[in-house]
C-alpha cells in the first residue's frame, strides 16, 4: 500500500466497524438467494401499476415501466460494483492491495456513502431511505388492512368492503383497523429477526408470488380475450396513451415497483458462491420487470373501473364465463384463484415488510450513538432501531388511507434511493478508488462493463487497465537453471505450465535439465514406493513433465511468454543489463519476475522498460519440496500483476505470502541477521557451535541449529547477503558481518557445497 494510500484510507474512521458479523452468516444457494432478491424486488408498488397506467396512459406507462426495467439494470450493476469496491477499500485498509470482489462482508448503503464521501453522505442517503422507508412501509400497512378487510367481509359476512372506495362503510373501517392491529403484531415480531432466520420462509413466499403472479396474468388474459375487441379497443380509446397532467401517478408506481437496490446488501450477503451475484440479482429484474409490465397492462385493458390496489378487482372473481360473470352454482376454482389473489397482498406485505424494517433499522443504527449503544447493548439497540422503522408507518396508515397518493410518494424517493443514488456511488467510488491508488484501474471490479459501468474517464480506464482477471499466465519462462532456477521450471512444468528453460551457458543448460530429470525420477519413485501411484503413472507424469519443457540458450525463445522469471546471478548490475535486453524482447503483457533474495527489487525493475509488470518470486531451496513463495512488490508493481502472481503462485502448488520491497523481504530479513548473531555467539567463545545448535532444535523447536543452516546455506551466500545490506543501510544495527565468515569464504570453506564450513560435510550430510 502507498504512502498516500494509507494516510487516506486510515484517517477516515466509521461510525461502525466495517468487519460486523459477516463470519457468523448462514450460506445458502442461488436458488434461495433469488427467491430471496424477488421477495425485495415485487413489492406492493405492482398492486397499483394498473391503475397508474390508467391515469397516467398506456403509452407514457409503458415507456416509464421499460426505461425503469433498464434502468434497474445498470443500477444494480452499479450497485454490484460499489459493493465490490467497498470490499476492496476494507480489505485494502487491513493491509492489502485493492481487490475489489463481494464477499460475506455486509456494507450497507450508508456504510458506502460514509467511506467514500463522509458523514454528510451517510446522512443523505439515510435521509433518502428513510423518507422511502416511510411511504414503502405505509403503503405494506394499508394494503394488508384493506385486503384482509375485504377478504373478511367478502366470505364470512358476505358482504362488500373497499376501504379505497368513495363512501366505505364503518364496519369496513372498523375491519381496516382490526386487521391493523394484528398486522402490527405480526411483522413487529419478524422486524427483530435477521433476513438470513428467515430464508425457508421467503422462499415459500417466493414461490406463492409466482403461482400469484400466473394466475393474475391468465385471468385478465382470458378476460381480455373473452371480452372482445370492440371492448378493449374502447377501454384504450377512453385511457389514451399519455395523460401529461397524471405524470406523477405514472411516474412514482412504476420506478417503485422495481426499486430494491438498497435490499442487496442484505440479499446478497449469504449467497454462495458470491461469483452468481450478477445472475441472481438481473435474473430477479428481468422476472419481475416482466410480470409488472403485463400485469399493469393487461390490467388497464381488462377492466372498466381500476381500484387503486389491483388484486381488490378479484374481490368479484367468480371462475365463470370471462371470470367475472356470474356463475349458476359453486365454483371451486373460481374460490381457489380470488383466495389466491386476494391473499397475494397480504402475503407480499407480511414477507417485505419486516425486510425493509431490517435493512434500513440496521442502517439507522450505525448512527445510534455509541454511548447509547454501551449503556442498552448491541441487541437491544439494533432492536429499537429496527422498531422506529417498522411503527411509524402503521400509525401513517391507520390516519391517512389515499394509496394512489402514497404510491407517488414512495415512488418519487424510490426514484432516488434506486436509481440516483448507485449512479452516485459509482461516480465516487470510482474517483476515490483512482485518487487514492493513483492508476486508472483501480476503480475495475469483476462486474465493470464496457459502457454500462462509464462514468467519466471509465472508458478510458477500462482501455487502459487490466484486472487480476483478465490476466492469463499459460507460458513460462525460467532464465537460469541453477540450483534455484531448475527447480522452478520443474514445478511450473508438473503443475501443467509450458515452460521455456533458458541458460545462456550450454553446460549449465544440460546440467539443469539432468537436474530436472532425476528430481522427478526420485519424487515419482516416492510416489510408487507408497503405493499413491503406479510405475506407469510415474513413467507417463515424468515424460509428460519433461515434454512441457522447452530447453534453449536463445533469449528470443521467451517472446511468447506470458511470465518470466530469472534466477541469475545476484548482481544488481548484470540483472539491469539482462532485463533491458528482456524488456526488448518478450511480448508487451509479460509479466517479469525476480527469484532473488537479497537484491531490491526496484534497483534494476525500471530497466526493463515496464516497471509496471515486475515482481519479486523468491522460491526457497529445494524448491520441489518447499511451499513458500515470496511475492514482492514494488512501489511501481501493477497491482493487478501482483494479485495475478500470487494466483500463480496458488496454481503451481505453493503458498504465497505477500511483501513490500525491503531488504531481505521476510524471511531472510529475519533469518539472515539470526545467523549472525549465532555465529558471533560461536565466534566470540560464548558457546560452542553444537550447544548453539542444539539449544535452538531444542528450545526453539527449529529442525536446523543456525550455525549448520549457514553452513547449508553457503555462507558465500550469507557474506554477499550481508555485505550488501551493510553497504546500502549502514546505520541498522542488525546488519552487521562476523569476520570469521570472512575469514571462512576467503579460504574456500563455504559449507555444504565445497565439503567444510563451519562443520565437515559429505554430500548433504553433516559428519
């Protein structure tokens, strides 16, 4: 992370931390997960579109229902990628490079436009949601009462009650208010529970709105068909198709009915695997998007007299004839489809309200202040939180009943809350993520798109960057086949990877790839001698192995390769010349990697042309057998290239750990300088060099005594390692050099490799 990066993202501080629960969330599939997005997505908005495409006309409805279906689309990509990028701020905060994705990590709407803005954009958007809260939550209130009120009279009194009509009776009212009462009771209860105790539930519910949604579609269907086209064509004719002076009643239920952006935090959090956001969340527009049109159009051309809540035109539903005549007896599909129906209100409103009273109580929360939060707890507070939501609204309803009006309302900032606010939170997502990382890709997440994600400099962006995604390492090259280099090319090969064995010295070529050959040979006999393979499985996995890997002393054989490490001599020097020639020659999206262990990184990376595109790989000996992979960035490194590395890094087998460019980056920054300590304890007489070794395997518990790991290391290696960080950081008091290293590598006693060090050795064996 950049200086400027960190000052910015560690100065601002939330008013809730970021991590919440998410560790403690219950996963459930894309099935679940839409039944879920389309419990948020179909709420009682689409109850009224019939009637607003009455007074606001056919054709300006339609118009206002198609433009809202796209635009919820963008949105909820927008919204997708802002959810993305917050992940990548927090994860980035903690430590690490931007990698923006959506994880189990919940950030709700507030908590995206508190980190990008600040607090006067949390409180906007909570001004916004709450006021849409209030006239969501209303119109779910008033729609219960009145549906379960006309239900009640309709089949145990026998009687009619239209709470919306123009005179109801007060026995209807006193139903209305009943029916409240109990509605209260009712989502009040299931306002304290969390969205994810409730995923069986809503996936029922989900399930009756379909059946619902059919059997309103095919009535009317059948209705329109059976009514003729003289009548049709005169119910078109008396509506028109634009009626300007009703453009708010058109305007407010048809963005209303699709606006359930804000929800997705909540709906999305479980969902497994996080890659099937994207198709859950378009799937659940594009089915309710769908629905809505027909049933606000079919709706208009069904019916002479539209009520303001649809279903209550079923109240006459008798299964006969066009559906609405009059039948001679009993009919029981005709009682089986208006119970249905009728009851659709009621179902919807029990299963969105306590959703909404969730997600925007919990949102409401987060400014709950924290001492208040102390004194009654966690829960209690989120409690209460939830419970001012949830109650204002059914108070609302009990008072005032006009639902055409409360529609429009709640339609306007619906308007805001669904679609102004994701473009909003895409425009300063996007500059803050370029500002505070300084390149162009910064703001790319996994959900950017050519066009549709464009804000201002996106296109730009998106052409001049690349994401971790979109880079595919399939070619390797391996530029030195020393003890480190042939290694190397052996794994990315047994992991699947051509590779490309470079040495410029013909001996030093055949030496590697012999090297190559027996290591295999040894690691695959293990394989046999255990019995987890056979020896033709071994004999095929060593020729298939072998045939991946290109030998060549000619650098122009690297041109194709998409990666190329070099383990060359550790000379800052003799890399820069070797890289400038490299940056010539292999093709401009290669990436170049370093195996060195001492050497910064940085000192030779810009000779390359593409500093950009150069990374550290510090691989440990042997390299078969050790699982630890160095991935070393600099200030320059592409953070894209660097999280396509570790990937790599992931895809041959080993585990990668991630650093900056400092000296000796982590283990030898902390091994090398342990060694000298060690010898210099030997040196100055303190303890012998087997009681030093003994008492670290010991003590410490290390399997190697520090004296003999310098020995095996090489302490040629050792001296030149710290030599070298003496040189370039003379006043850190841990870099220093014990002269009997000196003395040791001047006589050509450099440990393992020559026979003697500090001990006496026979091949790999310490005597």
């Amino acid at each position: 992370m950049s200086a400027n990066e960190r000052t910015h993202l560690l100065t601002r501080s939330l008013s809730e931390s970021w991590d919440g629960e998410h560790m403690t969330v219950k996963p459930y599939g894309p099935a679940v997960t839409l039944a879920m997005a389309l419990n948020y997505v179909i709420g009682t908005g689409c109850f009224g579109l019939p009637y607003a495409f009455m007074e606001a006309g056919i054709g300006l409805s339609l118009t206002l229902m198609v433009l809202g279906v796209l635009g919820s689309l963008i949105t909820m990509n927008y919204t997708l990628e802002s959810l993305a990028r917050a992940e990548g701020v927090c994860a980035a905060t903690g430590g690490g490079v931007p990698r923006h994705q959506i994880t189990y990590r919940k950030f709700e709407f507030a908590t995206i436009a508190e980190m990008f803005v600040g607090r006067w954009g949390k409180a906007a958007v909570q001004l916004v949601m709450g006021s849409y809260c209030i006239g969501s939550l209303w119109s779910y209130a008033s729609v219960f009462s009145s549906s379960t009120a006309s239900l009640f009279y309709s089949y145990v009194l026998g009687e009619s009650c239209d709470v919306y009509g123009d005179s109801p009776s007060s026995g209807c009212l006193d139903g209305y208010y009943v029916f409240m009462a109990i509605f209260s009771a009712i989502v009040l209860t299931m306002v304290l529970m969390d969205i994810s105790d409730q995923a069986l539930v809503q996936k029922f519910l989900s399930v009756y709105r379909i059946v619902a949604f059919a059997l309103m579609l095919i009535t009317m269907t059948v209705k329109v068909m059976s009514d003729g086209n003289d009548l049709v064509t005169s119910r078109y004719v008396s509506i028109g198709l634009v009626n300007w002076e009703n453009f708010g009643k058109g305007f407010g239920p048809t963005l209303l009915a699709l606006n359930c952006q804000y929800n997705m935090p909540d709906a999305l959090q479980p969902l497994n695997p996080k890659s099937k956001a994207r198709f859950v969340t378009f799937a659940a527009l594009l089915i309710a998007g769908t629905c809505y049109l027909l049933v606000g159009l079919l709706g208009v051309l069904a019916f002479d007299k539209i009520n303001p809540l649809a279903t209550l035109m079923w109240s006459s539903y008798s299964g006969c004839g066009n559906g609405w005549e009059e039948c001679e007896g009993s009919n029981p599909v005709g009682v089986f489809v208006q119970l249905v129906i009728l009851l659709f209100p009621v179902v919807n409103v029990v299963s969105a309200y306590p959703m909404v009273g969730v997600t925007v109580g919990d949102n409401m929360f987060m400014s709950f202040p924290s001492h208040l939060t102390t004194r009654f707890g966690e829960g209690v507070t989120r409690s209460m939180c939830r419970l001012s939501v949830a109650v204002p609204p059914i108070l609302f309803a009990i008072v005032f009943k006009r639902l055409d009006f409360i529609f429009a309302v709640a339609g306007l900032f619906g308007f805001l809350l669904g679609l102004t606010i994701p473009c909003w939170f895409q425009v300063i997502g996007s500059c803050y993520c370029r500002r505070v990382w300084g390149f162009p890709g910064a703001a790319i997440t996994e959900f950017t798109e050519p066009i549709v994600s464009s804000v201002p400099r996106c296109l730009l962006a998106r052409a001049l960057a690349t994401s971790a995604n979109d880079i595919k390492i399939k070619k390797v090259g391996m530029v030195g086949l020393g003890l480190m280099g042939h290694g190397i090319a052996q794994t990315a090969a047994s992991a699947g990877f051509d590779v490309v064995a470079l040495d410029a010295n013909p001996k030093g070529l055949e030496s590697g790839m012999k090297r190559i050959d027996g290591s295999l040979t040894k690691l695959l006999s293990r394989g046999v001698k255990k019995g987890t393979i056979t020896q033709q499985q071994a004999d095929e996995q060593k020729t298939q192995t072998l045939g991946r890997i290109t030998a060549t002393t000619e650098i122009q054989e690297l041109q194709d390769c998409d990666l190329v490490i070099e383990a060359i001599v550790e000379n800052v020097e003799v890399k820069k010349e070797f890289y400038a020639n490299l940056g010539k020659v292999v093709k401009p999206s290669a990436i170049l990697a370093s195996n060195t262990s001492s050497l910064a990184i940085s000192d030779f990376a810009g000779s390359s042309g593409r500093a950009s595109q150069v990374v550290g790989l510090h691989f440990f000996n042997p390299v078969q057998l050790m699982k630890l992979v160095e991935v070393v960035r600099t200030d320059a490194t592409d953070p894209a290239i660097f999280e396509a590395c570790k990937q790599w890094v992931l895809d041959i087998g080993k585990h990668p750990v991630s650093c900056k460019d400092t000296p000796g980056f982590i283990v030898n920054r902390l091994l090398v300088p342990y060694l000298a300590q060690a010898i210099t304890l030997y040196e100055r007489g303190d303890a012998s060099k087997e009681d030093i070794d003994v008492s670290m395997q010991f003590g410490a518990g290390h399997p190697m005594g520090p004296i003999t790991l310098a020995d095996y290391v090489g302490l040629d290696t050792t001296l030149f390692i710290l030599e070298g960080w003496v040189r370039d950081h003379p006043n850190e008091p841990a870099f220093f050099v014990p002269e009997i290293v000196r003395k040791k590598v001047a006589e050509g006693k450099l440990g393992r490799k020559t026979g003697e060090g500090f001990y006496k050795w026979d091949g790999d064996k310490r005597l």
